[in-house]
C-alpha cells in the first residue's frame, strides 16, 4: 500500500518525502480533531476500580 502510495505521488524524492510528511500530519489532525473525540467516550478508560484496604507505604 505504501509503495503504491509512493508511486502515485508526483515530482522529485524530495518532493515525495514532503508530500508524505504533509499526508501524515494531516491523518494525524484528522485523528486528533475528530475521530479520538468521537471514540473517547465509548473507550472504558474512565472506568476505574481501586479495591480498598491496601498499605500504599
């Protein structure tokens, strides 16, 4: 999938390599602004359980 990815891409490799750096920053904004916001509410990481009774020292 890459190596097509990199195939499709136009211009020199220096140009494909900054063109691959601007195609991930944006998955990475797309990911952080809409797709974790959505998903952090049906994740359990709020749900936590501390049993009592233990000695912390």
């Amino acid at each position: 999938m890459y190596a097509w990815i990199w195939r499709q891409l136009p211009g020199s490799v220096w140009v494909k390599a900054l063109l691959s750096l601007v195609l991930v920053l944006a998955v990475v904004f797309v990911l952080f602004q809409w797709v974790f916001p959505w998903a952090e509410p049906l994740l359990p990481f709020n749900d936590v359980t501390v049993n009592g009774g233990g000695n912390a020292g």
